[in-house]
C-alpha cells in the first residue's frame, strides 16, 4: 500500500502527516512542542520547484510507502494522479492500494500566513513563529486526520485507488 499526503504547500501539515504516520512524532493528540515542529524532516524546507514532486518520507511499521505532494492550488493534480494509477493498474495488471489524503482541512489562517512570508516572501523571521504557532493548533486533527487515513487504508474497498478530502478536519 502506498501513503500519499496532498495540500498546497507540501511542507507543513503534509510534512506533519507523514512524520505521524512513520511515528516520529509522540502517538498522541498533546500539542508539539517548537523543537519537535521544527525538526519534522521537511516542515517548512521544500521550495517551488518541489510543486508536483512525490516526496518519499519511508516506509511505515507494516512496510507501507509514505509519501507527499505538493499541488498548489490545482485540484486536478490528486485526480489526475488517480486516473494515471487506474490506467498503469489496468495496463500493466497490478493491485497496489493507494490513498491520498488531503491535510488542507486542518491547515490554520497562522500556517497560512507564515507559509507565505516563509516559502513565499523568504522572511523567516515572520513566517517560522506563524509555522510554529500554527503547527500547534492543528497538530491534534493532523494526528487524528492520520489516524483516520490509515484506518480506511487497512479497509477492504472494490477501487484500489481512495481520495480523501478530509472535510470533517476543519
């Protein structure tokens, strides 16, 4: 089976998923601490041209590929993706399970502004406390959005290919 966390950015909350999904952050809904936010590989370290790249993060406790993608503002990048995998399974006869998991749902207006002054504008100065702060509020329905993400990937499904939204995260 393979993971595949998807937002705007791909650095943040994505980069949060993947770190509980592999279980590098503490199992639990407690707030992080700074240190812990800021050294999540990846969180607030990708640039523009890592849009629409497929970051590997590993592998999790039953072997499971983890990954992430920044998509920018397209919705047609995850569906897009999902039609390809349909067409290489039906072509090439393979069955892996893939879920994409959409963490935009749990992004706060503070991760959204400090992802612009950091990534966007380059002034870290402003956008990492705003990272941090926002990392904060949202790391418990990141944790919970993970959780929920592997519970429907251990869910026997007809489609081998899930598209989760994550509405209910907001």
């Amino acid at each position: 089976m393979i993971y595949i966390y998807n937002d705007y950015g791909g650095t943040h909350t994505t980069a949060l998923a993947a770190a509980y999904h592999l279980k590098q952050l503490p199992q639990s809904e407690r707030k992080l601490s700074s240190e812990e936010i800021l050294n999540v590989k990846y969180f607030n370290r990708l640039t523009k041209d890592d849009f629409g790249k497929l970051i590997f993060h590993g592998k999790d406790e039953d072997g499971n590929a983890v990954y992430t993608i920044g998509r920018k503002r397209n919705k047609l990048v995850v569906p897009s993706l999902k039609e390809m995998i349909l067409l290489l399974q039906d072509k090439f006869h393979f069955s892996e399970k893939i879920v994409f998991s959409n963490t935009s749902p749990t992004v706060p207006i503070a991760m959204s502004f400090g992802g612009f002054f950091s990534r966007g504008l380059k002034i870290d100065s402003i956008g990492v406390p705003l990272l941090v702060k926002g990392a904060k509020q949202c790391c418990d329905n990141v944790y919970r959005l993970v959780e929920n993400t592997k519970k429907v990937g251990k869910t026997p499904f007809k489609e081998n290919v899930i598209i989760l939204e994550n509405e209910m995260f907001k």
